[in-house]
C-alpha cells in the first residue's frame, strides 16, 4: 500500500491508502508473534523483523499526522 500511495488520485486518497499500510504492518506485528509464540521464529529472527516492522509503523504514523495537519480536510 506505500507503493501504492505514491501513485494516489488525491491527497485525501494518499492518507487513506497509508492509513491502511498502517493497518496492514500492524496486522504483519500479530502474525510475527503467533510465529515467534509457535517458535517457528527465534527470538532473535522475531526481535529483528518485529524492530523494522515498528519503524515502518513509526514512520507511517508521523507521515499521517503531518499530512492531517497541513491539510483541511
């Protein structure tokens, strides 16, 4: 979906398909730790994925935020 935003119709169209980027890492954090809980991940394979995972939702968020500031909408 951050591929996806780049190429979006509208600023509004922008947020939304971040917004569901945000969703869908959030999603990807679950099932990194029903794998890691099933311990077909280490702690160390799960604490590496999981890390970047939580920049990329950081990094989401920030954007979303500034765009709902410097936009009216």
């Amino acid at each position: 979906m951050i591929r996806e935003s780049e190429h979006a119709e509208s600023k509004a169209d922008f947020k939304h398909k971040l917004a569901i980027a945000q969703k869908e890492t959030n999603e990807t954090i679950y099932w990194l730790e029903l794998l890691k809980d099933s311990e077909y991940l280490t702690s160390a394979q799960f604490d590496s994925i999981n890390e970047d995972a939580i920049e990329i939702i950081k990094i989401i968020t920030t954007i979303i935020k500034s765009i709902k500031l410097n936009t009216t909408n």
